[in-house]
C-alpha cells in the first residue's frame, strides 16, 4: 500500500481506525523513525487495543515530516525570488 499523510486521515475521517494507523505506521517505518517516543507509544498502544489513541501517536510523528516539507518549499521559493537558482531547485 503506498500511503501518505492525506490518505491516512482520509482513512481516519472515514472511521477506519485500521487502515489509518496502518498508513501512518507504513510512514514511520518507510523514513527510518522506529526510535521515536511516539512510534514505541503508539506500537504498544496497539497492542494493548488502543487504536484511535495509537493512530494520535501516530500522527505526532508524520506531522513532523509535513512541516520539514513545508520549511523546505519556503526556502526554495525565498532563493528563487532573490534569483538564486541553483540553490532555488536544490
């Protein structure tokens, strides 16, 4: 399943707390960010039978990444208007 952050709370607003959590954990595994407090809260979570609050923990970690994204499109477009190019489409 190929997942990303939208499609994750598509799931999520829709009621399929499975699915939801699925997505976001195929995210957290795919960047390497097993490690986090959220994802090892999360994991056990789950496993106690916690979905929705597991699928919270979740997004913590995901929320990160859009933000991360977000940060790099400001930079990008803030060299494109000084007509930095190269650093522009870095």
């Amino acid at each position: 399943m190929i997942c990303t952050y939208f499609l994750a709370n598509l799931y999520e607003m829709e009621g399929d707390s499975l699915k939801s959590f699925d997505c976001f954990r195929e995210m957290v595994l795919s960047r390497g960010q097993v490690g986090t407090p959220e994802f090892k809260r999360a994991e056990i979570l789950f496993r106690e039978g916690y979905l929705e609050e597991a699928v919270a923990e979740l997004k913590k970690v995901a929320i990160v990444q859009i933000d991360l994204a977000a940060s790099n499109i400001s930079i990008g477009i803030r060299y494109f208007e000084e007509a930095n190019w190269k650093r522009s489409l870095a």
